[in-house]
C-alpha cells in the first residue's frame, strides 16, 4: 500500500509508492521488449488486455469496452502512485504524520493514433482528451475521499513520459498540495485587499498592455506570465471567471482545444517540438474558493535542467524575458 | 542587467537574466570547443585567464593571484545570473513588483585535477572547498545588500552542470527566497509550540528510532529524511545546534568532510557514480533565526525525472522509503 508522509519542516507531502518501482524505465528497472513499437505499446488498439478495464471510452461505433473501436480510453494506471480502495487512515511515527494513499490514478489515451502528438494540429483529439478530463473529475468528484483532482500531461521522455503514445493523466489526491495552497492563499490575500479576482486581474492587465499576450479567442487567452520560472513558459486562462475546469461548457473546451492546439503548434516550430509538462490548476474538490480562485493551464517546455539554487531556494533563473519568448512566438 | 520578478500569486521570485544565455550548451548557444578537454577547460591551471579574476585562493607556495600554483581558486562567474554593481532599487510595472539584479555569483574551483570527483575518496577536495565557501560566506556577509547566501554544488549535466571540472557554486541574493522562508516559517512554528528547534529533534529521534540513520561522527549525522521527495535523498546535520554554516568551526568542517566523503563513496558503489546537487541550507544574513534554524546539507542525487504532476503539486512521488535507501546504503 503506497504511503503519504508529510515534511515535518516545510509541510510538504511526498507519496512513498514502491508500487511505481515497477514502472519500465524507471531506476535500475529493465524491460525486455520495446514499447515504443506499436505491438508492444500497451496504449494501442488490439492491445486493450495490456491495461487495466478502462472507467471511461469514447466509442463512436459503440463497440465493447476494452475492444478495439475506440477514440479515446480511460484506464487506471498500471503502476499508480495511489490506491482507490479503503478508506482513508491518519496515523503517525514518533512526530511525524503519515496516511495510507489512497487515491486515483487514470491514464487517459487519447487517440489510437501510436504516432500522433499535440504538435500535430488536430485540435480533435485536444478535445477529447478535455472532455474526457472534465467527465472523470466530475465523476471522481463524487468521492468524498478526495481533496483535489489534478490532471497533467508530461510529453516525451525528458519531461517524465515513460510511453511515448500520446496521454494524460489524472491523479486524485486526499490532501490538497502545499503548491495549490499557496495559489489559492495567494490569490485569497488579493481577494481581501481589492475584492477582486487576481487572475481576472491579471487577465485585463496583460490584454490592455499586450507585452506578454501571445493569443487569444472567444473564451481564452495565452500569455507568458510576468516571472516565468522557465523559458517559454506559457499560461491559459478562460476569459470568464470559473475557478473549475469541470464547469466549463462544452463548447469552452472546443476554443481551448483549437487555442492549445495553435499555440503548440508554434512552439513546435519555434522550439523543435519540445519535450513539455502541460498542468490543469483547478480548484480543490469542495469549491469553497468561488470568489477568488480562476482555473487555468500551466504549459513548460523542457529547455534547460532544474539544478541545485532552484531547489534549495524555489528560485529560478531564466536566460529568456517573457516579452522576448513571445516576440519569437508571434514571428513564428 | 539581470532583473529580480515576483510572481504576484504565489511570491516566488524568479532571475530574468539574459546574461545566461550566452553560457555554453544553453538553450541553442553551440561552442565549438570541446570544454570536457584540460586544454580548453576554464578551471585547469595554466587557463586562469580563461576566469575572471579570482576573489579567493589557496595557494601553499604563495604564487602570485591568477597564475598556476593553487589548491583551489573562487571567481565570479563567467555568466552571472546576478550582478555585484549598483545599488538595490525597487520598481513595479503594473501591479507587478521587480527590483534589479543585486547580487552576487561566485564559482569555487575546487582542485586543479580536472578529472577530480567528490566519489574518489579524497576528503581534503571537500574540505577545502567547505573552507572556501565559509571564507566567501563571511566576507560577502558584510555586505548589506545580500539577504541570503546560498552555496550548492551540481555534479554531472544531469544536475544541471555545465563544466565537468569538479565545482562548487555560490549565489548571494537581495532577497530570502520563499522555500528558505518556508522552511524557516516551519522551524519558527515548532518553536513556538515546544521551545525547541525542531532540527534538534529530528537529530535525536533519528538517533534513537535508528531507521533512516546512514553515518555519524563526532560533529555530525547523514540520514534519509522522513519524507524524501527523490530516491536516496539524504540529509546532513551538525550535532550542534548551530543556525550558519559560516560559524561552523574548521574542525567541525574537517569532521563534515571526511563524514561526506565517505556518505558519497556509498553512493557512487550503489548507484554507479550518479549526477547529484549538493545544497547548504544556511540561516539569512541576518541571523534573527538563533534559536529554532539550524543549518544542514541536503544531498539528491538525480534518478527520475520530475514531471508535471511534480511541478503542479509540489507533491513528490518517491518509489524508494527512506527506510530501504539507508539499508541499501549501508549494505554497500
């Protein structure tokens, strides 16, 4: 059963999961075939006994689940750093705090497709997996175990991807992380002082100064935040004030599809398709940060190492303004 | 001139500084020469002009500053994330804080032996380079601009090391960045509650449960803590409760080098020799923190990757207990 402990110092929890050891790849672990040939990959079609039952498929002709047919497929993730069953313990050692983990963890596959990638300019396939995304946090919102529902995805090896067909992630946590706290804190201190919303704030702020604003459309804005902490580091917020990636329209998440895809594709082009981490920040599960808190996505392409004064201080040093990475985005 | 940013929602502040990325293997900058060659490489003797000029120097036989002759050589570095020039001044744009980029960034030369490592087994690299630093630390300490001296060292390009040449770095910011202030918050929040330093404890719980414990000696401990974030993260105390690294006495320093040298040759056994960064965590400039901070190293070496549920969180999953790193250490 994986743990979670806490940081006596800083608070921070860590999930201990010797279940992910497992993993291909992963510390001295070797596997004997190549996954990234499609009848290897255990993410393709004709291999659907590779992964565990699937919780959610996109199947146009409707065929069977865990059958080929598919557009897109959710299934829990075969080496998860949380486990779904049992209820939730609080206990300790000596003075420090430890849980069991419990938790989801869902992979979502987002097309059959063993090549395709978000670099490609088929917006489709951003849509169902948003879809998708919203349909299992609404689900899992359900379960009152869970504090906060994070959805990533880590593209190409480098930014932690250990398959190479195109996913994203889903982890349910019990706690709400010390990172999302300190957004939500942040943003509830402004709230105090203005009664009004940072990020509406910061988005009426960075359209009328157009220094950072990389694109915009109906529903959404792209800009380079104002102390990125890496090169080309972009953010993606709605237009409308909405702390939850779950209450956003259909119909929003069809203009997120075609901005993401857009701004990908010139990074792409820029940057030599990136390995990158693209992170949904949403509000934790009971949504009691209505006011002051405005859901939004966090995209960073892996550029340069993470080295020892970053994590020693949460200090970052980045070689390129966000006024100049966008300059070279729009010249793209 | 490089410029300080804080992020408006959560406070961290980042270094935009286009200095950066001129430095070798950044981003798309190509050198043409191969540095991993004596010849080319700055930190060899005989290159002391390829540096700046030195700021400090071992050299036993007195030869003259810049020139061959030395054990160890500090100079600021080449590429400077932070500038020692001008005085601190604070300005916005918007509703968006920045100060311009005081600071100072200095590299310690640890040995003239380009092929040196700290997993060879010779403790007297370490300790000088542990004096170097507490020299640096105190003279930089007068100056009252500094907030908070970090000294880290990267090992290998995994780490996030350009140079292959065996170095340690130094970086002095006008500022206490925000996981030092977290980590002091921390301390400050246990004393208040027990009238002990929190640090103190750990020491003696972990002496006493003996699960994480991997070295001590006179003056100091080496143990897994409760809840690392990565595989084999150590962590090393002075005995002594103690809030600077720069009040650590010589002989102190002695005891710490020989107790890292051998931590690091179990290390490079174990996991073959793997890239590391190596940080003190010291007490601000300032030292108002006395009674309840106590300086330690915190040791990682780089295993996997953090990926983007990592970077969303700030919630680490670690396949490794600490309890199972420590016996695998010990059983070297």
């Amino acid at each position: 059963m994986p743990e979670l402990r806490k940081d006596p110092i800083t608070g921070t929890w860590v999930i201990i999961s010797e279940e992910r050891k497992k993993r291909p790849k992963y510390y001295q672990i070797v596997v004997d075939k190549d996954l990234s040939i499609p009848e290897n990959c255990p993410f393709c079609p004709g291999n659907e006994a590779m992964t565990p039952p699937e919780t959610f498929a996109l199947r146009p002709g409707h065929s069977p689940a865990n059958t080929p047919g598919w557009e897109l497929r959710v299934v829990p993730n075969k080496f998860p750093a949380l486990r779904v069953e049992g209820s939730l313990r609080k206990s300790g050692e000596g003075f420090y705090d430890k849980m069991n983990g419990i938790g989801a963890h869902e992979v979502l596959i987002e097309t059959p497709r063993h090549q395709h990638t978000w670099f490609d300019g088929d917006a489709q396939v951003i849509r169902n997996t948003l879809l998708a995304a919203k349909a299992r946090v609404l689900d899992l919102n359900k379960d009152t175990r869970f504090k906060y529902i994070m959805v990533f995805k880590n593209f190409g090896p480098t930014a932690g991807a250990t398959l190479s067909h195109s996913h994203t992630q889903l982890i349910a946590l019990p706690v709400v992380p010390l990172r999302v706290q300190e957004e939500i804190d942040g943003a509830r201190a402004h709230f105090e002082l203005k009664e009004r919303c940072i990020f509406c704030d910061i988005i009426q702020y960075e359209s009328e100064a157009d220094r950072r604003l990389l694109a915009e459309n109906e529903h959404f804005i792209v800009l380079a935040p104002y102390a990125p902490r890496f090169s080309f580091e972009l953010a993606v917020y709605p237009k409308r004030h909405n702390p939850s990636f779950e209450s956003t329209s259909d119909g929003e998440l069809e203009s997120l599809s075609s901005i993401l895809s857009e701004t990908l594709g010139k990074v792409a082009k820029l940057l030599n398709r990136p390995d990158y981490n693209l992170i949904i920040h949403n509000a934790p599960c009971s949504n009691s940060v209505g006011e002051y808190y405005h859901w939004h996505i966090e995209f960073m392409p892996v550029l340069a190492r993470v080295a020892g004064f970053e994590w020693g201080t949460g200090f970052y040093i980045n070689p390129i303004s966000p006024e100049e990475s966008v300059q070279s985005l729009k010249a793209v």
